[in-house]
C-alpha cells in the first residue's frame, strides 16, 4: 500500500509519498512568503509606471507587488466593476499573489483570479469568453471528447475552468459539481470586495497539508499517515468519506520518519551521485539555466560486448532518472547524457522507454528529441521550488 506521510524531517514539517519499494516524492512546506501563494487580497494601487507597463499595487500595509499590465488588461475593481481602463493611483482592485517575493523582488500579483479544488480551477479573468481546458496528462481521446460533450449539454459555470488529471478517475457529476461550487465561491468573493477596505484577505489557499492530499490521486491503495497532531485532526475535520478511513495518527514511540527511512532518501535525492543496481551510476548537476543528468558505466563488469552493455545501462538509468526527476522536482530544461550507442535500434528502444517512465510523473514532463550530439533533451513544467532549493533551511 502506497503511503502520503506528514512528519518532520531536519526540524521542517514535511511530506512523503512513498511506495512499497522507495519514497517517490517529498516536499517541504513553504516559508510565509511561500504559503502565501494563492491567497487574494483587496489592493490599492500605489503608483503606474508607465516605461515598464505595471503597476505596484500595496496588497498588505506597507508591503508591495508588481502587477504587470501587459498581463492584466481587465482588472477587477473593489466596486464589483471588470474594466480595461487605465489604472490610476488610489485604485483599488481585486488581486491574488501568484509568485512569492524573493529577497529583493516584490510578489508578482495576477488579476486572473484562480480557485483550485481536488478535480478543477476556475479562472475569473473578466474576459467574455467562457473556456474549457483539460489536462495533457489526461491523453484518453475517447474519454476527452466524452467529457466535452457532457459538460457541452450541462448549465456549466460562468467563468473559465481547467479539468484537472484527478478527474480522469472521478464521476462526471462530482467534476461538474466542484466547478459549480468554485465558480460560486469566486463570484461572491469578487462581490464581497465592494464592502471589504484595502489590503483584507478574501481568499486563502488550502493549508500545506490540505493542498498535499487534495492534490494526490488518493486510491483505496493509497494511506495518510501523520505523527502531527494539529494535522492528523485538520485532515480528519476536512476529509470526505473517500479519505476519513485512509487517515491515521501514528504514535509509536519510533519516529516516524526513521521507520520509512526518510533521512536517507531525502540524503540520496540531494547527492550529485545516484548509483544504478548494475553498478552504474547518475551524476546530476542542477544549474540555474538547466538540470545536466549524466550517464556512466561505474563499475558495471558485465561479461557482455560493450553495446549490450550500454545499452543496460541506459535502460536502468532512464527508469532512475525519471524517479529521480519527479523526487528532486526539477524543472524546466534537462539534459541528459545517456551513454553512446551505435545501434539505432537501441537508440529508439531507449527514447521509447524513457517516454513512457516520463509519462508517470503527475507533473507534465516532455521528452523533446535527441540531439545530434546524442543528448536527450526533457522539459519540465515548474510548480514549485526543487527540493534541493527548499532543504536551504534559514
């Protein structure tokens, strides 16, 4: 049985999703400027800069974010109003922090306000247009075009919505009842701004627990498990009857973390080395422009040709590096260095291989090509910080 574990791992709470044979995730929860992603204020525009097209709009006294109007050409007004007219200062309007302020950088604010539940977002941008977007995780056509057409004969909500890939497994009318409810809850926060006076909080997003769980596929194979207590009774007083009977406070005497043995694979997902069981071995170099995956024999002595041997390997390590990438969550543009091969056979066995490891990454990672050099270009999609940015504890 596949576990979502709540602990607290080198003083930080944390969670861990782990499988029978390795942990497959972790991450830890946000500082405050972090957790304050998602949340949506009432903000009073404090001045426009007209060379850089934005305004810095004061969402909490004394403290200010870019908004940029290039981005944002319909702003929703405290008055209930969406307009595309000029800001001017003493404006205030409705906005919702979408990156976190980053030591000298202000937040970034959005007017494009977003609700997230466990099946869809719904998007309140003040455009006319009502939009249906589906998850490229969800690559079933024949369920794709079925959904449409349902939600097509249904009074859907008035507002733009995003089908999440946990809907792939949920009743059409659960799906369609989350986005009604949604829908509901962001017109009448948007209402409730017209008598709320600047910089109050309409809306805050799901607790770093809440979040976890609401976003996981949970299955019936699928436990939390937590030795927090304030957690354990949050996720019980929230949980629907799909999740009150996985949930379970543990309270033996040995740690948690140590009998899932937490401390050891958070280690091996921060080590610049990754050894294969062949005797092979990863060396990963995150850089701020991209990740670098680099493949290598090690010590693998099979008595094999040498292209057999490569070949091995590279298959090991293409299951390795897809673990490796959604563990680390990396993001953006990888790279990776599988060990050369002459056989083009091999060469398409290995691509076709790599894609469908990539492919069970909840978050949507693309194998791009192999470049003429023999490199293996992946791009994935950034939701949150790398786990080696978040273990930089202060």
């Amino acid at each position: 049985m596949n576990k979502l574990i709540f602990t607290t791992l080198r003083g930080r709470r944390c969670f861990a999703l782990a499988s029978e044979k390795r942990v497959l995730q972790i991450e830890f929860e946000g500082d405050e400027a972090a957790e304050q992603i998602g949340t949506i204020y009432v903000g009073k525009v404090r001045n426009v800069v007209k060379n850089l097209n934005a305004a810095f709009i004061e969402y909490e006294p004394g403290v200010n974010g870019y908004y940029s109007l290039n981005d944002n050409p319909i702003h929703t007004f405290a008055d209930g109003k969406q307009e595309s007219r000029a800001l001017k200062s003493g404006d205030e309007i409705v906005v919702q922090v979408s990156r976190a302020a980053v030591k000298t950088k202000d937040a970034v604010l959005s007017g494009e306000l977003t609700l997230t539940g466990r099946y869809v977002a719904v998007i309140a941008s003040g455009s006319a247009a009502k939009t249906l977007g589906i998850s490229a995780k969800i690559r079933d056509k024949k369920w794709r075009e079925q959904f449409k057409a349902k939600w097509d004969a249904e009074e859907t909500p008035n507002c733009s919505v995003i089908i999440r890939t946990n809907a792939y497994t949920a009743e059409f009318n659960q799906v369609l009842e989350e986005a009604r409810t949604l829908s509901a809850r962001l017109e009448k926060l948007c209402k409730d701004a017209a008598f709320r006076t600047p910089h109050s909080v309409l809306y805050r997003p799901d607790s770093f627990a809440m979040a976890a769980v609401r976003d996981m596929n949970l299955t019936d194979t699928t436990e939390v498990v937590t030795d927090i207590p304030d957690i354990y009774e949050e996720l019980k007083s929230s949980s629907t009857d799909e999740t009150t009977t996985l949930l379970r406070l543990y309270e033996d005497s040995y740690p948690l973390a140590a009998l899932y043995h937490l401390e050891a694979s958070l280690d091996r997902a921060l080590s610049k080395n990754v050894w294969l069981k062949s005797g092979g071995y990863l060396v990963i170099e995150p850089t701020e422009a991209m990740t670098m995956i680099d493949v290598n024999t090690g010590k693998n002595i099979e008595k094999k040709s040498s292209e057999e041997t490569y070949f091995k390997t590279n298959l090991e390590a293409a299951a390795e590096i897809a673990a490796q990438i959604r563990l680390r969550n990396l993001s953006g543009i990888i790279i990776v260095d599988f060990i050369d091969m002459t056989d083009k056979t091999h060469n398409a066995e290995l691509l076709s291989t790599f894609r469908k490891y990539l492919s069970t990454d909840p978050v949507k990672t693309t194998l791009v090509d192999m470049t003429a050099l023999g490199l293996v270009e992946v791009t994935r999609k950034k939701i949150k910080r790398p786990l080696h940015e978040q273990t930089r504890f202060k």
